[in-house]
C-alpha cells in the first residue's frame, strides 16, 4: 500500500463528492430519518461502486501508455468541466429527488433505502470515474481502493450526521469550484506528461 496514493485519492474523491447529487440525497435521508442507517446503507453503495471503479480502472490500465494518458486526461478535464459547469440548483435538484423517492422509518428499511439510492445515482458518477482513472494511471489498485473508499464514507458520514450544518458553513458553489480547480490541476499535469513523454 501506498500512503501517497491514499491520501491522494482520498482528498480527491472527497472534494468531488461533497458537490455530488448523492452528497445532497444523504443529507436529506439523513434529516429525515436515522442518520447512522442512512450512513451504513450509503457506505455499504460506495464499497459496490469503489468495487466496480477499480475493476474497470484495471481494464483500462491495459491500454497502451498514450492512449491511457489520452483516456485518462480527457476524464479529468470532463470531471473539472463538470464541476465547473453545472449549475449547483441542478445537483440539488436531482440530490432531492432521489432522496424523496424513498422515506421508510425502520433502521433496516433506511439503510437498504439509502443504499439503493445511492447504488443507482452513484453508477457512471465523476468519483466513479476518478477512481478507476487513478487505478489507471497509478497502477495501485489497492490503495486506490482504500483512499476512494475512505473519501466516500467520510463524506456519506458528513451527509447523514451534518449535512445540512455543512453547507451553511461552506456554499456548495464553493465547494463545486474547488473540486473543479483540483481536477484542473490533475488535467493539466496529464497534458505535461503526455507532451513530454
């Protein structure tokens, strides 16, 4: 395992989520019925997810070395795009709507409401797609795995247990424009390595 490699991609993964329609379904859940069900059924979503990202990160690392570095730049640059792009009403919109679709009140009916909320809103989602990207490009499958994962409870604890206290503190404007600055970053560091390799 490597430290590095965690806590990048927890640091990564974490800042793209908190902006993310299932950051905003969780606070919901979270406000409207018992917010450590609500936690354990998101989390036990993003161990599926993070399953899945790591699957397909390890297909795509078998792409030849520029084609990957090609791949995995445009994912990046699309993920700030995104990030920089969409409206934040919109994530909202659609955070709520999930999240109304189901209100049980029982703590296993939560947990299985909040993981099939999650299992759905999050397959194709930016994290998901981070996290195959840098199994990709760093070839850890393992401590990408630990670090998205670690990114992705965390958030879902702060979704359920403090959502809504969050983002009064922090506006999920400011929020959306951070992580889309970071994935920027990684963007632009991939064109460096491709026009220098």
């Amino acid at each position: 395992m490597n430290l590095a490699t965690i806590l990048t991609v927890f640091v990564v993964v974490a800042v793209a989520e908190l902006p993310d329609k299932t950051m905003i379904a969780t606070v919901i859940m979270g406000s409207r019925g018992r917010p450590l069900w609500v936690w354990i059924g998101a989390s036990c979503a993003f161990v599926v997810h993070v399953a899945i990202a790591v699957t397909a990160g390890a297909l795509l690392s078998r792409l030849p070395r520029t084609a990957l570095e090609i791949v995995v730049t445009l994912l990046f640059l699309a993920g700030a795009i995104y990030l920089l792009a969409v409206p934040e009403k919109q994530e909202e919109a659609r955070g709520e709507g999930e999240a109304d679709e189901e209100q049980p009140r029982r703590g296993r009916a939560i947990a299985l409401s909040a993981f099939g909320v999650i299992l759905i809103g999050e397959f194709g989602d930016l994290t998901q797609i981070l996290t195959a990207n840098f199994v990709a490009k760093t070839h850890q499958p393992a401590s990408v795995a630990v670090g998205a994962l670690a990114g992705l409870v965390m958030v879902s604890a702060i979704g359920a247990f403090g959502g809504r206290a969050l983002l009064r503190l922090l506006p999920l404007s400011v929020i959306r424009r951070g992580g889309g600055v970071i994935l920027l970053g990684f963007a632009a560091f991939s064109i460096y390595t491709l026009a220098t390799s």
